[in-house]
C-alpha cells in the first residue's frame, strides 16, 4: 500500500450524487449534483467521469470510501452496495465513514454532530466526550453543533477520514448502512408471488 493512497470517496445519503478523488494526500477530483431521486442511475457515471477526468482507472484505486449514514434509507443503500461491489470487483478495501463523522471532522472536541431526520427530529452523534453512539432525538436548539455541509465538503471528509483509517492499519470492516430509524416507506401489504420451480 502507498503511503499517500488513491481513494475514490462517495455519498448520495441526502438529496445529492457526490464524488471525490483523494490522490497523493489531496483531493483532485470533487463533484456533486442535487437530486431527489435518480442516485442508483446516476452513481456509476459519475464516479466514471471523475476518474477519467483526472486521468486514472479504477484499477488504479487503493481504497473506495462511502458514507453509510445516517439520512436517506435508499441513497445509503445505493452507496454502499456500489462501494462493496467496486471493492469485490477490485479487490480492494472499500471503507464506510458516518456522515455524522464527516461533518465533525474539524471541529474542536467535544462536539455534537446534529442532522436532519425529518419529522421534527434530528440525529446526533457525540464526538471526544459523552455517549459515542449515534441517535434520533427531538430536534430543538440546546445541541452545540456541528452541522450539515455542503455535499463536496461532506464527500471530500470523508475521502480524507478514510485515508487516515487505511493508513492507521487498523483491519476495515466492510461498510454497512446505518440505519438509525426504520424506513418511511410501509411493506407491501400483498403477497409476495409465488416462484415456480
């Protein structure tokens, strides 16, 4: 592993479609694009155009860098499924950073990393003191914050959050959503058809 990895770093766990490319310990490559819905079409083309905009394959990647959440139940899903993909497929790590992370990084300790969770409710994170895991609480104006960023700020962190856990040497978990409240969205109330044999 180089000293100063390549690490494609992405997120669509809000309304937006992000890319970063960190290389030889800064970032080359930033993008992003607002949008409600179309992540799981758009995803792949976008991290194509960032990599061949700055001149590189994806063979040429050390690491792939995702963020897990919390936010969006399916722009999560999108995200890390394609992360663990590309990293299967390159046989690379692929490494999964907390939004709530990203929008700490920064910021003296302690501080609370506050989002949106819609429904009059946020999630919050403790960063260097206090209770260390994420949670959904009532949204009001007594949490010292560390708010949300713009989506290239969000994405950029978390590309450099990851090169910091690669070059720790620490072993990497594969990343997985982090899910902190159920989906909006209620199961289907019909069966399921039935597969014939």
């Amino acid at each position: 592993m180089r000293s100063d990895p390549t690490i494609l770093a992405f997120d669509t766990s809000a309304a937006h479609c992000a890319a970063a490319l960190l290389v030889g310990g800064a970032i080359t490559q930033v993008t992003a694009e607002a949008m409600a819905k179309g992540q799981a079409e758009r995803l792949m083309p976008l991290l194509q155009d960032v990599m061949t905009t700055a001149g590189l394959s994806f063979d040429d990647l050390d690491a792939v860098a995702v963020g897990v959440g919390p936010g969006n139940f399916t722009g999560i899903r999108i995200a890390v499924s394609a992360a663990r993909g590309l990293a299967l497929g390159l046989g690379k790590p692929a490494i999964g950073v907390s939004t709530l992370e990203a929008q700490a990084l920064g910021h003296p300790r302690p501080c609370r990393a506050v989002a949106d969770a819609r429904r009059g409710m946020v999630y919050v994170q403790v960063f260097g003191d206090g209770d260390p895991s994420p949670r959904l609480d009532a949204a009001g104006d007594d949490h010292p914050v560390a708010g949300p960023v713009p989506a290239e700020t969000l994405v950029t962190r978390i590309a450099q959050i990851a090169a910091d856990r690669l070059a720790s040497g620490a072993e990497l978990a594969r990343p997985a959503p982090l899910y902190i409240r159920g989906a909006d969205a209620a199961p289907a109330s019909d069966p399921p058809p039935v597969i014939l044999p």
